[in-house]
C-alpha cells in the first residue's frame, strides 16, 4: 500500500511542477479514487505511468485537468448578452473613459475574463486593456492561467475571434500572450474578502445562483459599493435581481444593471 502511497505523492508534485495545480487541495480519498479510476479507463496501472502518458500528450493533460476542475465556464456564454455588453453598454461607456476598471468575479477557469478582453480589444489597443480577475480556488486560477482549452468551450466563439486570438493545436485551443498579457488572475473570497472601489464594470455571472438568499443581498450591497456611479454589473442569466433599487441599482437592459 505504502508504494501505491508514494507513487500518488510524487505524481502531486509532478503535477504541482508541471501546471501550478495542487492536488493535495483536495481530500485524499476521493481524488485518488477518481484518478484510479481515470488511468485505469486509459489501460495505465499506476500514477506513474499515467504521468508519463500526461507528459507526452498535452490533450490527455487538459482532459485531466477537467477532470480535476470542475469546469461549466465557456467563452461568450449566452452570446446574445456580450453583443449588448458590447453595443450598448461598452459603447457608451468609452465615450467616457478609454481605461475602464474592469473585475471578473469568479471567474472560475479563465473564459469569462479573457471573453472580456476580446470584447474590449474591438474599442481599445491590447496594450490599454485590463481585466481583473478572482477566485476563491487557486486551482481554477492556476488552470485559467495556462489559458488552454478543449473545443467545446469556444462553441460560441464567432470565427473570426477564434481566429484571431487563438492558436489550435492537437484539437486544443490556446489563447494567445497578447490576450493572456491583459488578465490578472489573483485569489479572493466573495463574501469575506474586501473589494476595491471604482469599478466601471463588475462581471459576476453564474456563481449568484450557489449562494443563499442572505449572502446574495451581502454580495449585491458589497458590488454596488464597489462601483463607480453609473458603473455596470453584469450578471449571469438565471440571476436577475428582483429589487435592483435596494442595492442602488436602476435597470439598464436584461441582467445589466447600474449604479445611480
């Protein structure tokens, strides 16, 4: 048992070395059981020779890393919400301020932030483009840093920005350094952490719909104290808010609200 013991602790460090991903993070028990699982699937026996298989091949090592992260992020999530972001809301506000201050809220593994950077490369040069970007789970930051992901995270990627700011490899999909450049990842927690003051725009969409009633109306207080007047917060599409004036919020279009 002991071998089997040690053969899983160097594979945590051969994966701590190779991607920044720590999976000693996670209980023992039931990672080891779900990898067990994995690599035997693959036909492998042990942690080592499942490393070696990840060695060589960069799409089993994104696989795995799905495995590990649980990932239900994609690029231009509900399209129709980035065209407005984009038409109406970013439109209007580059008239003002050509160095907007932009957060990603939970921005799980990476597609959200890097979404909002491609968005806004069509206003801005790369070189004036930042985008904030946490989360609670150092894992999902170290995997949204290697910005590499499977295809079906950029199924709603229009053609000419996959093109664009994407290279393809091995059915693999990396964003580009100049995209990657614009994005700082650092680690936070929503409800107990701090925000910075004077944003012009809050992206949290998709993570609201995990949190109780209480911690919602705690988040929304905090997001709204974290905007500039006029500011925008941006949410996810199951996570309207029902009394948008509590918070100091008028309606701008759906799940876009702003600061008064």
């Amino acid at each position: 048992m002991n071998g089997m013991r040690d053969d899983y602790n160097q594979f945590i460090e051969q994966i701590k070395r190779k991607t920044g991903i720590d999976l000693s993070l996670y209980k023992e028990g039931q990672m080891k059981r779900r990898l067990t699982s994995l690599y035997e699937k693959k036909g492998y026996k042990s942690f080592k020779e499942y490393y070696q298989l990840l060695e060589k091949n960069q799409e089993e090592l994104i696989e795995f890393l799905d495995r590990m992260t649980i990932n239900v992020s994609e690029f231009f999530r509900n399209y129709k919400r980035w065209e407005i972001l984009e038409n109406k809301i970013l439109t209007e506000m580059l008239k003002e301020n050509k160095r907007p201050k932009v957060w990603s809220a939970a921005c799980s593994t990476g597609e959200e932030p890097y979404t909002l950077s491609m968005v806004l490369s069509n206003f801005l040069p790369l070189g004036d483009i930042r985008v904030n970007a946490t989360d609670i789970d150092s894992n999902v930051i170290a995997r949204a840093k290697l910005g590499t992901y499977q295809e079906r995270s950029l199924q709603e990627v229009p053609n000419s920005i996959k093109g664009k700011y994407f290279k393809e490899q091995d059915g693999l999909y990396k964003v580009k350094d100049e995209i990657k450049r614009t994005v700082n990842f650092k680690k936070q927690n929503l409800l107990s952490d701090p925000f910075e003051p004077g944003h012009d725009l809050i992206v949290c969409r998709n993570v609201l719909i995990y949190f109780t009633e209480e911690a919602k109306e705690q988040l929304y207080h905090k997001f709204s104290n974290a905007l500039k007047k006029g500011g925008i917060l941006f949410v996810g599409s199951t996570e309207q808010i029902f009394q948008p004036a509590k918070y100091g919020f008028e309606v701008v279009d759906t799940f876009f609200y702003r600061k008064v």
